[in-house]
C-alpha cells in the first residue's frame, strides 16, 4: 500500500490579480496561482534545479550563447530558471520584470530565491516595462496567469520589442503554449514576425520553447550548444541532450 502525499499550504495571499499559494508536498514546494493552477515548482534541497523539461529547454535556449553577461527575465515564478542561470552561466547583470509583488517575495520567503546582489528585480507589466529594460544577452519571456499564457505571448509589437532588445549575438527564449497540433499558439504570427528564422523545442509538459536570434544572419552553433550542454551536465545533475535532439527549424 503506498502512502498518501501530504500536501500543506505555507501561505496564501490575494491580490488585483487574484490568488497565489504556496503548497509543499515531501521534498517539493509549489508556487500556484488561481485556481491549482501550477506555476513553479521547487526542489527544496536544491532551489537552482530544474524540475520540469520546459525550465530546462529554456536553459538550453540560453546555452546557445557562448558567453553571455547579462539576462532579461519577463515573468520570474518562482526563480528556479533565473536561479539556474545565475549559478550555471557567466552572467554580471540580471534583471527581472514581474507583474505581481508578492511573486518575488513568497519567493524568497518560501522557494529558496536567493537575494543575490547581480539580480534586479522590477514590479509591473512586462508590456509597459520592457523598453525601459537594459539590452541583454540573453531575454527570457514567461508571461503566464491562472488562465493561461499573458497577452504578450501574441502581440506582435512587444515580441518584436523583445527581439530588439537583443545585444548583438543574443537570444530571445519564449515558453509558448503549444496547440493541438503541436505548434507553437500563433505560429503564423511568428512566423511573420521572425521571418520563419527561429528553432522550436516541445516539451512533454505540451509546451514549445522557441529559440530566436537578434538578427537574420545569426545561425544557431549546434557543436557548440552540444558542447556547452555536455560540460555543463555533471554541475547540473541531468543531462539537456534528449531536448537537444528534438530541437528543429521553424515550422
């Protein structure tokens, strides 16, 4: 007979937007919004660890640049990415944009989000902020709610914004919600906008990660990427190749 998880609430607040919690469950806390909607999750032992496939796309997406400085987070969760890429990769700038106030500190509070002196961290609307930002290496774009992905995830104007804020070289990481078919939610929309120029990663959990460089004549390193993702395995704990496979071109 196996025994049955037991889940306690930590703390629950509600604001303009809403309600969120935070649950634990054995060695794992959860950062929920609404409704048992799960946002982040958290393993306690080890708050930089990527519990879920998408987290780890998204890393893969970072890894294809070599040496990246600086990161731009739009939606921050529970941190456990940007907590990842502080610890795994050379970055001296960090700054995250996020919606809601108390996302951050339930999250230091609960999820082990370190208060580490590289990370800034911006309340407000990624949509209204974003062109207030510094240019980054690296922008990550993970805009969800209780109902599912934000209004960005389709507006045309701040996706091409996102692209432009792009340092030389740089990479846009998106966590699009996937459709039916498997593609991208508004893949013709990106199609457009990116000019077809861009890689695509599905994920179990049915999402689709998108890898976009700052220009046309910018290609994606996949012997470096491999590279970069090998020796970076034995710190992480797990390997990214099985995502590395299945990346492909726009579809």
């Amino acid at each position: 007979m196996t025994e049955e998880r037991v889940e306690r609430l930590l703390a629950q607040v509600h604001d303009a937007f809403g309600t969120i919690s935070v649950l634990e469950v054995e060695d794992y806390r959860f950062l929920e919004f609404g409704d048992a909607i799960e946002q982040s999750c958290v393993f306690t032992a080890d708050p930089s660890w990527l519990e879920y496939d998408y987290t780890r796309a998204m890393l893969v997406g970072a890894l294809c640049h070599a040496l990246p400085e600086s990161a731009l987070f739009l939606g921050l969760g529970a941190g456990t990415l940007t907590q990842a890429c502080l610890k795994f990769l050379p970055l001296d700038d960090v700054e995250a944009i996020e919606l809601r106030a108390d996302v951050p500190r339930l999250a230091m509070e609960y999820m082990g989000l370190d208060d580490d002196p590289r990370l800034y961290i911006r309340i407000g609307d990624a949509l209204e902020l974003l062109n207030t930002a510094e240019m980054a290496d690296l922008i990550f774009v993970d805009l969800y709610t209780d109902y599912g992905p934000g209004v960005g995830h389709l507006a045309w104007k701040f996706l091409e914004d996102c692209q432009k804020r792009l340092n030389p070289g740089g990479w846009l990481v998106i966590n699009q919600w996937a459709a039916d078919d498997g593609k991208p939610l508004g893949a013709a929309l990106l199609r457009g906008l990116y000019h077809r120029h861009y890689w695509e990663l599905p994920v179990k959990e049915g999402n689709v990660i998108l890898l976009v460089p700052q220009d046309l004549d910018q290609t994606l390193d996949l012997d470096g990427l491999k590279t970069r993702a090998e020796a970076l395995a034995p710190r992480l704990g797990y390997s990214l190749n099985p995502l590395i496979e299945v990346l492909r071109p726009a579809s």
